[in-house]
C-alpha cells in the first residue's frame, strides 16, 4: 500500500474528525427529524422570513474555507522546502497571514449571525415566539458553538507553527481544515433547511 | 471490515510514534498522575471509581424503596430527618419514593452500566490490548472522566434543591417532564438539574466513544488485526459505534427539553393541558417525539450496558476453559448485528402509546429477530465450556453466572417483544423484572467478571478467591431471589412504579414483595464482601504476577501494573490470535499474542 | 384590647372551622353585622362522585355536593368571607394555629380564613394518602403529600391572598386559604348572617369576597352601637 | 465448585420454572372477548421459551459439572461440528418460533387496535388527569359536547371544560367517575388526556392503552362478565400515581340503563 498517502488519513485526528463529523451529522439530524414531526404536530407553525444579512454571512463562510485552503497549500509548501533546506519552520510567511484571515473571517461569520439575531428580535421574534424561531435560533446557535471550535483548532494550530517543536503540525492542520469545511457544508444544509422549512 | 494489517507506512510510521513517545513522558507531580492524569489507566480506574460510588448511592436507594414497598407505613429511622418534608415522621411520601426510583434508575443506568463495563475497563484495558500507548486523544480522555463526574455532582444536586429530586423517572415522559412545577414535587428546579446532568453526560460518554473508535482504528500495534484484536476490544469498540450514535441523540432531546421548561418553548408539550388547574402557556409540541427521541438512544443503550459484558464474558470464557472460543467470527458478527438492530427497535418500548398499530408490528419483528444472535452468543459460551477443562476462579465464576442470567432475563424478553402480550405485560413487574435481569445483573455479572479478571493487573495485587467465590454464589442466589418473583407478579397483573400496593386487587401482592425485599436486602448485604475483597485486596493482596491467568492478550504481557506508556518504550508486534489456548506454548498450554514465534493464529 | 381580639378571632375561627350553621356570637357594640344574599340563579351544585376512594365514599351515607356556591334559606349565601380592608389599625397576627382539616375527601372548612403570619396545620383524617396543593402566586407555591396518619403539615402565609386550595389525588377537592392583612373578619354561615365584633368606632372600608361571584365593597361607620352592613351578589347560572 | 454452580442453577431452575407451571401467580380470570386470543399467545410463548430456558439452564449446568478441571491434564474437546451447529440450531428454532409467534400474535393484536369500531358499540369519552379519571355518556342527544380547556373547573365538578351556556350538546352530557358498561356489548373509549400522560389497564380485560397528550386514542373492548374491577393508571404521572385509579362496573343491560337514567336525572 502507498505510504504518503496513507500517512494523514490514519492519523489519529483525521479519524477522531471524522468521527467528530458523524456525532455532528447526526444530533443535526435529530434535530432536522424533530421538526418535521413538530411541524406536523402542531398548527402553530408560522413562517418566519430568513434575515438577510445570512446570505451574506454564508458567503464570509465559503471565504474563509478558501483562504483556509490557500493558507495549507502554501504551509505544504514552506514545510516542504523547510524539510529540504533542513531548517526549523520560522513563524511566519503568508501560511500563518492566510490561517489567521480564516479565523477573522469566522468571528466576523459569528458577529453576522449576532446581527441576524438582533434583527429577529426587533421583529419580535424570540426564541419561544413561535415553532419556526425556536428552530431558527437552536440551528444557528449550536452551528456557531461548533464554528467556534473550529476557530479554537486553528488557534491551536497557529501555536503549534509558533512553537514549531515536534515537526510541522501537519495532522492538526489537516484536521482542522477538514472539520472546518465541514462547518461550511453543514451551514448550507441548514441554511436550505431553514429557507424551505421555516 | 476488511482483514488488513493496520501499520502499513513503517517509515513515517516511526517518526510519528517518536512524536507521540516524546509527547508521552510520565507526568510528576501528584496532581497530574492521580487527579488530573492524562493516562489512560488512572482515568479507567477513576470511572471504576466512580461507577462504585454510583453504584453504592442507587442501591442504597433501591433498599430504601424496597423496605416502604414491603412497610409501607413503618417509619424509616433517620429518614425523617433527612427528608423532613418529604417523609414527615420517617414515613415515605409517594413522591419521594418516586424520586428515590428516578435518581435510582438514572443513577444505575448513566453512572453505573455505562460508565463501569465501557468508560471503565475499557479505558484502562484497550489501549493495551490493541498495543498501544495510551488513547488517541488523551486531553479528550481525561475530559470525558471530568465530564462525566460533573454530570454526576449535577444530578447529586438535585437532591437539595428545595423542590427536591425529580420524580418523572429514568425515562423522563414529556410533558410530565417538561412542565415544569405544576406538575408536582420534584419538577421544578430538580428535573432541569436532571435533564442539565444528562445532556453533559452525553458530552462526556461522545469525547470517550471518540477515543475508543480512532485508538482501535489508528493505534493498534503491529500485528493486531482486526481478526486479532480480542473480544473485549471488539466489544467496546462496537459499543464505542452504538454510543456516539444514541449519545448523538439523547443530547439534542435532552437541549430541547431544557429549553422547553426554561425557555418557554413548545417541542414536547401539546396545547391545552390543564396542570394543576392551570391552562399551561404551551401550543403544539409533541410527546411522541421525546418518546421516540429518547427511546432511540434508549434500547441502544441497553446494549451500551450489555455489550462490554459479552466482550469480557468472551474474553474470559476462553482463558478459564482452557480452550479457544467457539466460533470467533460468528461471536464478532454476532455482536455486531446486535449492535445494528439495536437501532431498528426503539418502538418496541412505545407499543401502547397510541402509535399506528402497524408500525407495533413492524417494531416486534426485528426485535425478536434480535434474539437470534444473543441466542447464537449464548450457545457459543456453553459451547466453550464444553470439553473444557474449567478453572473456576471467582472471573470464571461470574462469566458462567452471565450466561444463566443473561439467559433468564432474554428469555422473558420473547414476551415483552410481542405487541399482544406486552398489551397486558407493558407496565407490570414482569418488565422491572426482565431488564433488571438483562441489563441490570447481566451487567453487573460482566463488571464483577471484569473486576476479579483485571484487578491484578490494575494494582498488581491478586483479589482473595474465597471471599470471591462466597460472593458470588450468594450473589447469585440473591439475584435469582429478587428478580425471578418479579415476573410472577408481572403476570398478576402487578403495576410498577407504586410507591403502594393499596388497589384491591394488588394487595395480594404485598407477602410476594415482602420476600422481594428480604432478598434484595440479603443480596445488597452480600456485596459487602465484595467491597471489603476489593479494600482489602488493594492494600494487603498478594503480589500479582505479571500473567496470574496464563492469558494470551497483550496486557498480560507487561508488568503488573503496567508501566506508564504500557510497554515501557518497546512497541509490540503480533502474530498470534486472542485465543491460542489448548496447545503447547513456550510457557504452557497456550501462547500470547505477542510470542515471538511466527505460529498459526486463531 | 388585643386579647379580645385574640378571643374574638379563635371563635370565629372555631365557628368557621365546623362552617356553624349555629348563632353567630352576641353582636357586641361598636361590632358590624349583616347578610349577604345574591339575585339571579345560582349554578346547580353537583353530586360529588367518590366512587374512585372507596374509604372516602361510604363515609358520606347522602352525597356530597360541590361548595362553590352554598346557599342558605331566603337566597343568602354561605362562605362569604368580610373583612375590613381599610379603616382600623393593623394588629400583630393571632398566634391561634388555624386548623384546616380533610375528612371524607373534602376541606374542613371550605374556607379557611387567617392573618397574615398566623399559623396553619392542615390535617388528614382519611384513611388514604392526600396531597395538599395551595395554589399561591404572591406567597410561595407548596404541593406535599400527607399519607394516612401522617404528622399535621404546619404552614403560614406572609402576604394577603387569597389562595385556591386543591388536592391532585381527588381532583373534587377544593378549598380556600384566605389570607387577610386584617384581624377584624368573618365568614357567613349557613343562613348568609356574619358578625365582626370588637370595631373601634370610626369610618371602614367593608370587602366581602365570594370564590365564585367575586368581591363588593362598602363603606360602613361603625358609632357607639351596631352598625349593620349587606351585601347582594349577582348570581349566574354557569 | 463446579459441582455446585451446577447444583445451585439446577435448583434454581427447578424452582423458577415449578412456580410458573404450578401457576401460584397467574393472570386474573379474563373477561373480555380478545383475552383468550391473548391468553393463549402468552401461554404459547410461556412453554416455547420455557423449554428455552430449562433447556439451556440445565446443559449450562451438566457442562460446567462435568468439565470443571480436575487437574488431570487431560486435553480440550472442540464442540462437535464447532459453531455451525449452534448458528443452525439457533437461527431455526428462534428463527421459527418468532415467525409462529408473530403470525398468531399480530392476528391478535389486529383483533384489538386494527379492527374498525364497531357500528352499534358504545362511545364512552375518557378523560385522564392527576390523579383520577372520568367518564362522559353522550346523553340523550348521542352527542358529546365539545371540550374547552380555559373552562376546566375541577371544583366544580366541570372536568371537561364543558360549555353548557353556549353548548346544548354539552347540557346532557353525563359525567361519571366510573366506567358503567353492559356486559357483552362492544364499547368503545376515547382516551384523552388533561395534564400528563396515564394510562388505561384492567388486567382481567387484558387491554392496556397509554393517554398520550394531545392525541385522542380510540380503545375497544366487550366485557363478558358482570363484574366490578380495578381500572388502574400504569403510566408514571406523578405523586398521586400509585393512587390513581377507578372502577369498571360491568352492568346486565336492563340495570346499565336504569343506571344511565338515574346519572341523567341528576
């Protein structure tokens, strides 16, 4: 079998990400399944009209998993020739500027969110007003709470590449990224489910 | 999954472990060794440690249920005091005796079957059965345990709170549960503590599935495939699987249903309910859909309890017999179908709540299909023992004690599993009965299986056989005692979940509970020995050898206990099976799992 | 002064306590008396069916009805509580414990009238557990169960309410705590007739409150010698 | 040891098993039309997974007897056949008993919950609450008046929120705190509930049916006996729930309508 391209799928935090992936799909499937029924249930259920500014949060979101992109192809890079020239990796170059943009575009992603929920609620819509806002804040609530762990993975990924002490933090970073695109797939499921189903 | 050899890429393979070796130095400092440690063998015993206070809290409970089901009017001494509001006089109030039941089912099922068989020995066994280090994430690990013992503390507190404990059972019923005070003692601050208590225990129980899952994908040593990997791995790996998926769930339930009592939302309470002559400010919400929420964690979690127990009774079965275990694919695929029709059968516990009577149908099949594995499991152990030659130790006790009671309590889930008679059974003593014995001794057998099997290697002391061998055949007789007659009340048409037996056509019952109790106080007294075995064993029991069992698995081939990362820097390579037993060996009848020499393998 | 009060009170709490249908006692001067009677039909009481609590049941040989509204000859209404809203002096609250009593599955009395502060102890006489649930909202919310032969519940109550009683075990079960910030009331017995005695003279505001038909007021100067004051509710019959 | 593990599950065994054959506790003498089918399914299954039971406790027991080690070194037997047998004993006999017991059993459970409401049955509404239930008879008008729960009035005895100052199909309503019904005529419940869930179990009428809130669940029976029995609450509803009860009064026709018309007098 190829070892290179064994070596980041059988690392451990690939698969504990994966794993992470499944619990998450399936509490948000939970979630999903309890309102269908809870639509069914009750004839409570009034639509609530999407905020705006989602639409512009979704697209800080698909940012930010492209300059996470950019940010991993160019570290690649760096580590490669750092590994050739046999130099410790230095903590900088535009990797890390890329990495850190991701994290800003993430926050600035939560603060839309913030923002959208201001917006409901000057429309008087709370999170018991009505069926269809109580799903609305509980989606939007828990994808930020794991969007900020996704923030939390990249900052420790930064302090590795500052400490830059047990080799390059390949697998960390592979890791993060990987559960940060997830983050943005996850956000575009909800964002149909709340656009059909709210 | 297919037979392949797991560490593939030597090369880059190396440089990782050198990684993960210089991450891996002992701590110092008391704090970080003991308290906050991030080995996988103190976090094991802190869950064991944990389980046993759990475990001594519900059964305490249980006595004190037990003794108002027999007395109803005598006065318990001191209780008064404890509970002046709630047992004025020492006498039990109904709803206190209702949240003695809910902290007790709660308490045992969370904090003892999960935490013991899983969080318990697995932690402290897999990572050095598959011949690794430590789990693939420690800071996780140790997390999960702090979690989890949080969880514990919460749902402790809700014995103080002025309101006291909830009383809507282990299986909290929406809207019952999620009214709020209205609905009476217990449901106000105590259930939100309850629900709050669980849903950080799925947090705890998902960081240690985590673990599990990647350090039997990622960690094994060389050598150990799949097919190699013992049962008790394999168990707890497959249990690993069933719980992040039931955890996944019962966590959102149990968010939703905070929210619903303290946030004013409605996803399980209906409109126009009537609390307590008060119109509830509710619309809409459903109570099937906790119902089903709740129940598709909850079967699953039956076998969260039970499966580590097959594991281990399989593991063990073999090493005491002297022989290999029957059919060891079959075993492993048994387990695993269990494990995926654990998911098809959650409606099983809904028969009568006014869900389409054809899905009821549609429910029972799969879940009498259920038994054909659990009975191919069972006929695998008996078949073990056949033709074996049967050292009986207090482990091997406890495993041929497992089968019978295991035994026992499926059987009367054939009953149970059939919509036309759990229409008369459903909510009678012939249930507390059957999963008492299923998931209740099954499991603690396996526990206790656990417990002689590994405490050597967990302190490096061997436990006392004769106390070992008088605690279990009491145990086994009080067992049979207290859950047995339980069935007979079920098919008098005994309901459970009375505080009192004041119906006319139920005080019959009162002398058969009055024996019920006699038995379960005898069999709570019993374990007595136990816990002074286990004191007295970790202070002043012999000195374990490093393989007193002459066992094949990589844990009896490290010192006892073991060293710090397990294998004192070596890695291990595999080349037998789990059950080399019956044949000569280098050292015996057998040969371990790490034996240098190249030989066949299981 | 106070101590006759405090006599005063333990009898009309002794009177109400038994709901006497019996004289009211001796109108002393500076007291209020009067009658309180309704126009209009009353809602027709029901049998109340015991048949769920066997040992309730036979200790009722006639059914008993529901007491929302008892009537009393010549339309006049029982369980009618009067007091003094304003006008007189607050008093400390009696130390006399108010006795609330459930026999046979009902509330003796129907209504229980207390002070502010002054001590409670409901009783169970049955042979089956009860559990006592006042409905308060300004006072704090209480639900405990009382099984047969248990030791009396002692409560008290810090503000004036007037608070529904019901116990969940037979949902028939309904009373009245009725909380007053007055030491000067009572209750009308069975022929709608109830006395405040002991009045200092001088100018009073007059609440009588019924559970169902709610409350009227007057004023009312009591001189040197009886001043009489009767109140008329309006009756519906659903 | 090993001999007396094997005394010790044998006795227990024996004694188990001797108790259900010697049936010291039974179900209570059924009333119902459904119950023998019920009866008879359990009965089936009590002696499919009796054998089951004695069986497997009692090979368990000769085994352990027989292979405990006697220290003689003799060598280990494989199982005959090795696990193959065991798969094949276990998937066919399980495997056909579920299917025997699953065609009888779902014939059964369609006679209770799948079989259309019987035309000429009699529609009684029953409402749950903590802790007690009641009972509503259409009247004279054969129609129920329509519930409002803002109007609930426990003390004054308005348990359904009925509406008789707007409502006239409420004004004859009759509500009892018993179930009345004739004997051998079908009758037919709807289940609801005011606060919790409860449930609706009369053992000797072999039914069981839980009240879900928010939903209406028909149930049907047809008592065969004049009798009075317990209707007891088998679903955890709160303090009260071990008191929660009332009682089935199965009547001869002639006396359920006396009955009928003395309830609606009142």
């Amino acid at each position: 079998m190829d070892t290179l391209k064994l070596s980041p799928p059988s690392s451990p935090a690939r698969t504990g990400v994966w794993v992470g992936i499944a619990t998450i799909t399936l509490s948000f499937a939970a979630y999903t399944s309890a309102m269908v029924v809870r639509q069914g249930s009750g004839a409570d259920w009034q639509h609530v009209a999407l905020p705006r500014i989602l639409y512009f949060n979704t697209l800080l979101l698909l940012a930010s998993s492209a300059t996470l992109e950019a940010g991993r192809r160019r570290l690649e890079v760096d580590w490669a020739l750092e590994a050739l020239e046999g130099r410790a990796g230095a903590f900088s170059g535009p990797g890390v500027a890329w990495l850190s943009a991701t994290m800003a575009l993430g926050l600035l992603f939560i603060a839309g969110q913030v923002i959208a929920w201001r917006g409901l609620a000057a429309r008087g819509l709370f999170l018991a007003t009505n069926p269809a806002s109580d799903f609305f804040y509980v989606f939007t609530a828990l994808h930020g709470l794991h969007l900020l762990g996704g923030v939390t993975a990249l900052g420790y990924v930064l302090a590795r590449l500052r400490a830059a002490s047990a080799g390059p933090p390949r697998a960390a970073l592979g890791a993060a990224s990987l559960y940060w695109h997830f983050m943005d797939v996850l956000w575009l499921y909800l964002l149909l489910v709340l656009a059909t189903r709210l | 999954m297919p037979d392949t050899p797991a560490p593939p890429a030597v090369g880059l393979r190396e440089t990782v472990e050198k990684i993960r070796v210089l991450k891996h130095v002992p701590p110092t400092g008391f704090l970080r060794t003991h308290v906050f440690s991030l080995d996988h063998k103190v976090i094991g015993k802190q869950y064991l440690d944990l389980a046993l206070v759990a475990v001594l809290t519900g059964m305490v409970l249980s006595w004190l249920m037990r003794f108002h089901l027999a007395y109803p009017d005598v006065a318990i001494p001191g209780l008064g005091r404890l509970a002046p509001t709630r047992a004025a006089g020492g006498v039990m109030t109904p709803e206190l005796y209702l949240s003695l039941m809910t902290m007790h089912g709660t308490i045992m099922v969370f904090f003892v079957l999960t935490t013991a068989p899983f969080a318990g020995f697995g932690n402290f066994v897999l990572p050095i059965q598959v011949g690794a280090e430590d789990m693939a994430f420690p800071r996780f690990n140790m997390m999960s345990f702090w979690v989890t013992l949080v969880a514990f503390l919460v749902l402790l507190a809700a014995f103080f709170v002025p309101d006291g404990p909830p009383l809507s059972g282990w299986t909290a019923y929406a809207p019952l549960s999620a009214i709020g005070k209205d609905a009476g003692p217990g449901q106000g601050g105590g259930q939100t503590l309850w629900a709050l208590s669980i849903a950080i225990f799925c947090v705890g129980q998902l960081l240690g599935a985590l673990n599990f899952i990647a350090t039997t994908l990622d960690l094994r040593a060389r050598g150990m495939t799949f097919m190699r990997m013992p049962y008790s791995t394999w168990a707890w790996f497959i249990t690993a699987v069933i719980g992040l998926i039931a955890f996944s769930v019962l966590l959102p339930a149990c968010i939703l249903l905070i929210l619903d009592r303290v946030a004013g939302t409605s996803f399980f309470i209906p409109a126009g309910l009537v609390v307590s002559d008060r119109l509830q400010p509710h619309s809409g919400g459903s109570p099937l859909l906790w119902q089903h929420l709740f129940w598709f964690f909850g079967h699953p979690e039956v076998y969260i309890a039970i499966l580590p127990g097959f594991g281990i009774i399989s593991h063990i079965l073999p090493v005491f017999a002297r022989k290999p275990l029957l059919g060891p694919k079959v075993a492993v695929a048994c387990m695993a179908a269990i494990a995926f029709l654990s998911y098809t059968v959650w409606g099983h516990h809904m028969f009568l709540s006014g869900m389409n009577p054809l899905s009821a149908t549609l429910f029972s099949v799969p879940t009498l299909i259920i038994t054909i594995p659990a009975t191919i499991m069972v006929l695998l152990w008996i078949g073990t023992v056949y033709g074996g030659r049967l050292r009986l130790t207090t482990a091997c006790l406890f495993c041929l004690g497992f089968i019978s009671v295991f035994v026992s309590g499926g059987i009367s889930g054939f009953f149970l599993a059939q919509p036309s008679i759990d229409t008369y059974l459903h909510g009678t003593y012939f249930v507390v009965g059957h999963f008492h014995f299923v998931m209740g001794v099954a499991a603690m057998f396996g526990i206790f299986a656990g417990t002689y099997f590994w405490f050597p290697k967990m302190y490096g002391r061997m436990m006392n056989e004769t106390l070992g061998k008088i605690h279990f055949t009491l145990t086994l007789i009080g067992v049979y005692a207290t859950f047995m007659p339980m069935h007979y009340l079920g098919l008098a048409g005994n309901v459970r979940r009375y505080s009192a037996f004041t119906d006319d056509y139920m005080k019959g019952s009162l002398p058969l509970h009055r024996f019920i109790t006699a038995a379960a106080l005898f069999t709570g007294a019993v374990q007595l020995i136990f816990l002074v075995n286990l004191v007295w064993s970790r202070l002043r029991g012999a000195k374990a050898p490093d393989n007193p069992w002459q066992a094949t698995s990589l844990e009896w081939s490290v010192p006892s206990p073991p060293p710090f990362d397990n294998f004192g820097g070596k890695h291990p390579v595999v080349a037998h099976g789990p059950d080399e037993y019956g044949r000569t060996g280098p050292e015996g009848d057998f040969v371990m799992q790490a034996a240098p020499t190249a030989g066949g393998t299981a | 002064m106070c101590t006759k009060h405090v006599a005063s009170i333990a009898l009309l709490v002794l009177a109400t306590s038994t709901i006497a249908a019996g004289p009211a006692p001796a109108p002393r001067a500076g007291g209020i008396n009067g009658t309180v009677t309704f126009t209009g039909t009353p809602p027709k009481m029901l049998k109340i069916d015991m048949a769920k609590e066997p040992s309730c049941e036979k200790q009722h040989p006639t059914p008993v009805m529901t007491e929302s509204v008892v009537t009393g000859p010549g339309s006049t209404l029982a369980n009618v509580v009067v007091y003094v809203s304003a006008g007189d002096q607050p008093g400390p609250a009696p130390t006399e414990t108010v006795r609330y009593d459930q026999k046979g599955c009902e509330y003796l009395p129907h209504v229980a009238v207390m002070h502010v502060g002054q001590p409670l102890e409901i009783y169970n006489d049955d042979q089956t557990s009860h559990n006592i649930h006042p409905l308060a909202k300004a006072n704090p919310e209480w639900n405990k169960s009382q099984p047969a032969g248990s030791p009396p519940i002692k409560a008290s109550y810090d503000k004036p309410e007037f608070i529904a009683v019901k116990c969940n075990v037979h949902p028939w079960m309904h009373g009245y705590f009725a909380v007053l910030g007055t030491a000067h009331f009572a209750t009308t017995d069975g022929n709608g007739k109830f006395t405040i005695p002991d009045l200092p003279p001088g100018k009073y505001t007059l609440i009588a409150w019924h559970e169902r038909f709610g409350t009227q007021t007057q004023e009312v100067t009591v001189g040197g010698s009886e001043a009489k004051a009767d109140f008329v509710f309006k009756a519906l019959p659903y | 040891m090993g001999k007396l593990f094997a005394v010790i599950v044998a006795v227990i065994t024996a004694v188990s098993a001797g108790v259900f054959i010697a049936r010291v506790w039974w179900l209570p003498p059924d009333i119902s039309v459904l119950g023998a089918g019920i009866d008879h399914q359990l009965g089936e299954t009590m002696i499919a997974s009796g054998v089951l039971f004695v069986l497997s406790q009692l090979v368990l027991a000769v085994f352990v007897w027989q292979y405990a080690d006697a220290g003689d070194g003799r060598a280990v037997k494989i199982f005959p056949g090795g696990a193959t047998p065991m798969v094949v004993l276990a998937t066919v006999l399980v495997g056909i008993e579920i299917l025997v017991l699953t065609l009888v059993g779902t014939r059964v459970w369609a006679g209770i919950f799948l079989s259309p409401p019987d035309p000429n049955a009699l529609h009684i509404d029953v409402q749950a609450e903590q802790f007690a239930y009641y009972f509503r008879y259409p009247g004279a008008d054969g129609k129920f008046g329509v519930p409002h729960p803002e109007l609930i009035d426990d003390g004054n005895g308005n348990f359904f929120g009925l509406d008789p100052a707007n409502d006239t199909t409420a004004r004859d309503d009759i509500v009892a705190a018993s179930l009345v019904v004739p004997v051998n005529r079908p009758v037919l419940l709807t289940l609801h509930a005011k606060d919790v869930g409860h449930a609706f179990y009369v053992p000797e009428l072999r039914v069981q049916q839980d009240f879900v809130p928010g939903l209406v669940i028909p149930l049907q029976f047809t008592a065969t006996e004049v009798v009075k029995k317990e209707i007891v609450c088998t679903q955890l509803c709160g303090l009260g729930h071990f008191n929660m009860r009332a009682y089935l009064e199965v009547k001869p026709p002639d006396q359920f309508a006396q009955w009928l018309t003395e309830q609606a007098a009142q």
